[in-house]
C-alpha cells in the first residue's frame, strides 16, 4: 500500500515536470515585409493559426515580428513559411509574385530583394513594383 502510494506520488511529479518543460515556449524576432494594419492582421492570424504557437505580434512600423512559440511543436522554418505563403516576405523567405500580387493594394509593401523572381530577358522589360526602370532591382 505504502509503496502504492509512493509511486503515485512520483508518477504525479513526474508529469509535473514533462508539462513543465513542454509548455517552455520560446521567443524570436524577425523581419517580416508589409505595411499596414491589413498586413497586420493577416501575418499574425498565418502564425497564430499554427499548431504550437501561443502569440504572435508584428509592428508596421519596425517590421518586425515576435513570435512566441512551443519548439518541440512548430520550428521557426514553418513560421517564416506560413508568413510568405500569405503573401508577406521574411528574412529567409519569399513569397509567390501571384500571392504578392494578389494582396490588397495597400499591401503590396516594397520588396527588398525584387530581383530574385527576375524573368525577363532585357533591362528594358524590367518593371518591377518599386523600382527604377533597368536599375536597381534588374542583374541583368
Ligand atoms: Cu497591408
């Protein structure tokens, strides 16, 4: 009986301290591209949606993001992923041209790095949003 009782005191301690560690969330900060209270909206409502994550606040003003979130079940990766997949760029990802394009006029923010989709063939055809004609987002 006594040791009945011991084990079920260990057993309760023991998951004592498993949902200790599993609710240790982890914070981080990031770029994300936008501009306005619509961008606001739809960037935390990608994160918050996710499975794992606790909060989820970006700032128009900074651009940045801070997420709070459980590692053990949702990776940062997924977070930049789900952010891009509405159509906002990160550090790390991109987002389609489609969905970019696709976002409410307001919303289509600067993008910093617009000559990674470039496909056309001549400085000439270089139009995109943002940019000076030929110059600064075209390689070619
Ligand atoms: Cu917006």
């Amino acid at each position: 009986m006594k040791t009945k009782t011991l084990n079920l005191i260990l057993g309760m301690m023991l998951i004592g301290i498993t949902t200790v560690f599993a609710a240790e969330a982890k914070t981080e900060k990031f770029k994300v591209y936008g501009n306005c209270g619509m961008c606001e909206d739809r960037i935390e409502k990608a994160v918050t949606d996710m499975t794992g994550v606790t909060a989820a606040a970006w700032d128009s003003k900074t651009k940045m993001i801070e997420v709070t979130f459980d590692e053990s079940k949702v990776e940062v990766a997924a977070i930049h992923k789900a952010i891009a997949k509405v159509g906002h760029d990160t550090e790390i990802e991109r987002a389609e041209d489609k969905v970019y394009k696709a976002l409410h006029g307001c919303c289509q923010y600067d993008r910093k790095d617009a000559a990674k989709d470039c496909d056309h063939k001549t400085k000439e055809a270089c139009n995109h949003k943002g940019s000076k004609k030929g110059k600064s987002c075209c390689k070619h």
